[in-house]
C-alpha cells in the first residue's frame, strides 16, 4: 500500500501522468462477490448534503435501489479522500462512489486515473455540476438504481497550470461572486452579507487579458464541454468538437451589466448578448493586468499568479455512467 501512495500522482496534478493512458475496453462486471464488494462509496462528511442530511438521503436511496446490504459507507474528510480511494482500489473493489460535490469526485477519480476503478459520482454537494454530465441529473435514486446496467467511459478534461477540472474552471475578479455564495454555504447567511463589504472592490479589481487577441475581460469560464451544460443549464444545440475547450469571455461594465449577465446565464440566453463571446479551442493563455488571477477549478478556489494556461486533456478520468448513451 505505501508503495502504491509513493507513486500516484497528486490528484491535482493531472499533466506529470498524461503520458500515463490507462488500459482502454476494460470489461466491469458489477455482480455482487461475497469476499469483495461491487461498488464501495465514499461520503464526504464535510460535503453539503451530508451537513444538512447526515446519511439519511444515501442510506433511503441504497435502500429504494436494493443495494443496502451490498454497498459499504465509508466516511471521511476531504483532505483524506485520496488515500481512502487507493486503499479501496487495492482491496480490489471494482468501482467507487463518491458522495460529495464536486470538487470530492474529481479529487477521486483523478487519483484512480490508470488503476482500471472508475469512478461513480453522486450528489451529495451543492451544485453537483459533474452528476449532471456523467448521469444527465442529479438524482441520487436513480443514479443507484440504474447502477447494474452503468458503462464505464473516459471523460475528456482541462489543465489550468498544473490544475486539472473536469467541469470548469473559472478565472478573474467576478469569481468574488462565487465566494460570497461559499461563504454563506459554509458559515451562514450573515456572514456571506460581510462579505459584500469585498464584492465591489474585488469584482474590478482587474482586468483578464486573453493572449493574441489583446482583448480584456472581466470573466473567462473553460469547459470541456459546452458551459451551459458544464454548469447544468442544458445543452447547446450545436455538435461539440471532441477533445477541446469551450471558453467564454465576457466584459462588464458594472453592477447592472454583471447582474444582466447572470440572467442570461440562467435563462440559457447568454450566448446572445454582444459582451459575452465563446470560443472552442484546443489551449489558451490569459493574462492579468495588476493582482494575481483568483480561479475556481470545479467549484474550489486557486490562485493562479499572473498567467494561466489552459489546455484540454483527453482520457482524463474513467467514470461510470448511467445514461444509456454517452459521448464524453
């Protein structure tokens, strides 16, 4: 087991093991062994759903599914996640659930990334962005009910620097937006408004200069998948150029634009104002005149220094899908 801890990679540094590729065409059969478990699952206790359901949720869906006595809970910190996951892919369990947000599932799957153990993720966090582009929703009964007949597939992924996402990753002074909601998430609504006290300096605090083209803007959101679907706001109608990123830019000009901007966004009509624009593309560097570039990789803050170098990776991370047809 020590050994196995020295040589994997750290789940946040996804480029030292591109090189890496796992075994491709791997068959999983998900019938239930006596000595092993089929599916073990990790629940993240410091994750949302936990904080405010404890393991009630989980244990009514694994109940609903049939799965109560076959299914082992495994409960843990964030920061442990890692070496839970390895340990569970040595005992030879052939995949694992992650119960948490975002942020938790990627932590696991990008340490599983050449073990063969894909990983299942499900919602138990806030927004649960990558249930919703694994599975199509975030349906904790249903994510286990159809677990007999998931497929595991290769998700197409990104670099920010040396931070790997496989939703999206958010960079520039409109992501103190994101840390109000966090901060309220986390320690209660009072203390989410002081933070408004920050918001106004925090959010022109600079400007995000997009490389070659020289153009400036306020906010850059990477996916590698559309946004909207990567934020779980439906899909574009156009086909998606596999492996690749989607971009979006946009420019801001105050309050009134930002909130317009979130709007749109919501309503799945951001693609028609003429301050936003996307682009498909395979990498890209952004730039950032005067403080650091804050970023937020599959909802979890970083801080990026004055450049960040986005790059798409194919084969990022095997998970299992429950949707009947998948293109990753």
């Amino acid at each position: 087991m020590t050994d196995l801890l020295e040589t994997r990679p750290n789940s946040a540094r996804l480029d030292e093991v591109i090189s890496q590729e796992p075994t491709a065409g791997h068959i999983f059969d998900f019938a239930p062994k006596k000595a092993v478990p089929a599916l073990a699952i990790l629940v993240n206790v410091s994750a949302g759903a936990y904080r405010f359901f404890g393991l009630m949720r989980l244990r009514r869906a694994l109940k609903t599914a049939g799965l109560e006595d076959q299914v082992p809970l495994i409960q843990c910190f964030g920061h442990e996640l890692q070496d839970k996951a390895l340990g569970l892919a040595c005992s030879g369990v052939l995949a694992i659930g992650v119960f948490g947000g975002d942020g938790s599932a990627r932590t696991v799957a990008l340490a599983l990334r050449g073990l063969d153990v894909p990983t299942l993720p499900l919602p138990g966090g806030t927004l649960n962005r990558l249930c919703f582009r694994v599975h199509g929703h975030a349906n904790l009964t249903k994510i286990l009910r159809d677990f007999a007949r998931a497929k595991p597939v290769w998700l197409t992924g990104g670099l920010a620097n040396e931070h790997a996402f496989l939703v999206a990753s958010g960079f520039g002074p409109w992501m103190a937006f994101q840390d109000m909601r966090e901060t309220i998430r986390a320690h209660g609504f009072l203390k989410g408004l002081s933070a408004l006290r920050l918001l106004r300096r925090d959010l022109f605090a600079g400007k995000l200069t997009i490389q070659g083209s020289g153009q400036r803007r306020d906010v850059v959101i990477a996916a590698p998948t559309f946004v909207d679907a990567a934020f779980g706001l439906g899909e574009h109608s156009d086909e998606f150029n596999l492996p690749s990123l989607e971009v979006a830019e946009a420019r801001l000009q105050g309050i009134g634009s930002t909130l317009w901007l979130a709007a749109h966004v919501l309503a799945c009509r951001w693609r028609q104002l003429g301050y936003a624009q996307a682009h498909i593309v395979t990498e890209k560097m952004i730039e950032i005149d005067g403080e650091e570039i804050v970023g937020l990789v599959d909802g979890e803050r970083r801080s990026f220094g004055h450049s960040v170098h986005l790059r798409v990776v194919q084969r990022a991370a095997l998970v299992l899908s429950t949707r009947t047809t998948f293109e990753c």
